[in-house]
C-alpha cells in the first residue's frame, strides 16, 4: 500500500509497489533466470504481465520469458517498459518503478547469453511485500450502478455517476480502486462532485442511453471537480498523510472515469468499484489541487496552431497568495503548505510536460518531469520527500505539442477527444 508522504491515478491516479534492486551476477558468472531475472521480472513487471492483467502476454515463467527475450530486451532497452514515464533526474520518487542502467544491463546480458533458466534453488529469497492494495479498514465500498461491456476499440472512455450514502461529513484517509476486469480497465480516475455540481453531472449521465457517458479528458461538465485519487495497471492505492483526509459532504457524487483498452482482450461485462477508508474528523485537511492557467480555458485561450511541431504553453503563480480562495477557506493565504507528489496531464498531442517550484530565492526545483509523453501511461509520481512551498514560491507547468500531422487542426482547451489540456495535479495539506 502507497503511503503519503508518498503519492499513486489521476489522477488518481496512482500507483507502484515499491522493491528494492536485485544484485546481478558478476561479470565472470552467467547470468540465469532463476537467480538474477525473475526476481526483477516479477517486482518490476509482474502487476501487469499476469493472468487476467492488463498486459497482452504472462510473465509468470522461465517459458514465458524465454520465448520473448528478444521482444522484452528491446522494450527494457527503449525505456517503453516498464511504463514510467518520470524523468529521474527532476528529483527522488518514491515506489519508482522503472529500472536502473544496471538492471537494464543485467537483462540484455541475459538475453545476449542466451537465456540461461539456471537452477530454481538459487532463487534469492524474497521478502514480503508489505505493499498489497489493501487498506487498514474499509468504511466504504462504491460500485458503478451496473455491468458495462466496452463497445468500442481499441479505447473507450466511460463516466459512471455514483451515490455517496453518508449522511454525515466526512474525510476519505484512504483510496483503492477494485477494476472489475483488469484484462481491459487501463486507467480509473475518481472525481468527487459536490452537492452544487450534482445536477449538472446527472444530466450528463441522462442524456446519453444505457450505463454512464462518453467521456475523455475529464468527467466533463465544463468544471473542475476534485480529484479523489487513480488507478493505473500495477497500482497499488493511496493511503493519505496520517492525520489527513479530503473532505466531502452529505449530498456528494463520485463519478467514476473507466479507459477501456480492447486491444489485447475482449469485451467483457465491468462492474469497477473503490473501496475507501473514512474518517469523521481529521487534523488537516487533504486537497488534491488542480493546476494550470485559468485563461486556458477561455475559448482560445490556449491556442495550438495546425502545422506546429512544437507549441508551448507555460504558467506560474504564487499559490500561497491565494491560497483562500482555491481552496474554499480551507487553507490560509500567505502561509507554507506542503506537497507530497504530483501527476501531469495532456491529451494525445502531447509530446513533454514539466511541473517545478520557482523558489523565491530564484532557484528551481523540479517535481515532476515528463520527457515522453504518452496519454495511454498516465499516473502519480510520490515524492521521497515531501516539498515545502513558501509564500512567494511560485508553482510553473509548461506543456508542449506536436500538431504537424498531415490534416491537422487548430487546437485548443477542451473536454473531447480531438482537444487538447495541460494541467498539472498535486496533493497538499496545511
């Protein structure tokens, strides 16, 4: 289970057990599966590549390795897998799960020598994961109304509206999503609806027949609904800062955005559910903030021109100084606050994204930074160490987009698939 200070998706999303590296064999021994790989194989890859997982093929065996040694050592020498898309040079990540140089290197030797499957008694001994997905109680489990079977490929968005029976306020401590059919959920994100939005979201969800409603970029609504937390495949959940909690109140909504991908599973009936644990009173308050431009999202506001290779968006602001208003009285302006890991977002146009802290000292730091971006591998990045951001830091995003495709068109902000965003996400207390 992911702790904070210590962040999963996105949005939620979020994510990644944490393991600790394997010692490789040295250069005058063979490298085997057994000894040297599995281990590796099984920390770094083994969430996804499993029966019914989201991976188009098992991991699980020396059989299974062997027989796409080629396949994987390109992927692994690519960096495409595993899928991590931080740069680890913007700064230190808890639960990183993308390999080092020397296990990349410990890999190809394997498959440069053959693919030794060594003996199975030399397997190193592992030690148990303390990081299962499961939460210190479950006060609340939520379920999409209905079963859902995707109907198109290879990617569905799908927004499901859900009743938050608590007739009381509370604080959710603790989040992990249940995909119901992890051979084809690829991303969950939950966004709490407050009692002022509820309408409009119901609306939506009426206006289109049989369960939920299309949806890309976000639930939609033309607002900016909190964000719970998120799920990608090898996730694990979020368990928030001791002490802390989002709040929501009697009368809430929880809409539910499901990334269906078909391209290695057939549609099956989805009945995704979250479980949560709750709270009635904590010492601070968690909100999960939203970042980007405001003027963005005035039509035209963030233009993209048809037949650009690179167009760049950037913003900064001091957040301490209106810390107020964003966040509805709960924290108070001019004060430091307190961030604990961060998530970025673009559509698929986009190509790198970068979130930092200005500092007002005239340094920078970085939190996170996407070199290559890719809209189907979104999540959470925790930070090791939480950041303290003072009054006059100033929080920057900058985004970048190709739109030089044959055909293109203008782009700007949106909700729908042919949009496009750039926003930034991090958790915050006071």
């Amino acid at each position: 289970m992911q702790r904070f200070p210590v962040l999963s998706a996105l949005l939620a999303v979020v994510l990644l057990a944490a393991c600790s590296e394997p010692v490789g064999a040295p250069p005058s021994q063979p490298v085997t599966w057994h000894r040297d790989v599995a281990p590796l194989v099984q920390e770094k890859c083994g969430g996804c590549h499993a029966e019914g997982g989201i991976a188009p093929f098992t991991l699980q065996s020396y059989t299974e390795a062997f027989t796409m040694r080629e396949a994987l050592k390109a992927a692994v020498k690519a960096r495409i897998m595993p899928p991590w898309q931080a740069d680890p040079q913007c700064t230190e990540y808890a639960d990183d799960k993308s390999l080092t140089a020397e296990q990349i290197a410990l890999f190809t030797r394997w498959v440069d020598e053959g693919g030794m499957e060594g003996d199975p008694a030399e397997a190193p001994a592992q030690a148990p994961r303390t990081s299962q997905g499961g939460l210190p109680r479950v006060d609340l489990e939520l379920a999409m109304p209905v079963e859902y079977s995707p109907t198109q490929s290879p990617d569905e968005y799908r927004c499901f509206v859900l009743d938050w029976p608590e007739t009381e306020l509370r604080y959710i401590t603790g989040f992990v999503p249940r995909p119901g059919q992890p051979s084809i959920v690829h991303h969950i994100l939950a966004f709490l609806i407050s009692p002022e939005q509820v309408a409009t979201y119901q609306a939506l969800d009426a206006a289109e027949p049989g369960a939920g409603y299309t949806c890309f970029g976000g639930p939609g609504g033309n607002g900016r609904p909190a964000l719970i937390g998120g799920w990608a495949p090898g996730g694990q959940g979020i368990l928030f800062p001791q002490g802390t909690g989002i709040r929501v109140r009697p009368g809430s909504k929880v809409v539910l955005q499901l990334h269906y991908n078909l391209s290695s599973a057939n549609a099956l009936p989805d009945r995704t559910s979250i479980a949560l644990s709750l709270a009635s009173s904590v010492e601070k308050i968690a909100i999960m903030q939203q970042w980007a431009n405001p003027r963005w999202l005035d039509r035209g506001g963030m233009p993209i021109p048809a037949g650009q290779r690179d167009v760049s968006h950037t913003f900064s602001f001091d957040l301490a100084s209106a810390l107020s208003f964003i966040t509805g009285g709960e924290f108070q302006n001019n004060q430091p606050f307190t961030v604990y890991g961060a998530g970025l977002h673009m559509h698929t146009h986009g190509t790198w994204a970068r979130m930092d802290i200005e500092r007002r000292s005239g340094t920078k730091e970085c939190m996170l930074h996407i070199p290559r971006w890719d809209f189907h591998w979104q999540g959470g990045y925790g930070f090791a160490q939480p950041k303290v951001v003072k009054p006059g830091d100033r929080i920057a995003l900058e985004c970048h987009w190709d739109n030089s495709l044959p055909n293109a068109k203008d782009l700007e902000w949106g909700e729908g698939t042919g949009d496009e965003m750039c926003l930034g996400t991090f958790l915050m207390t006071q």
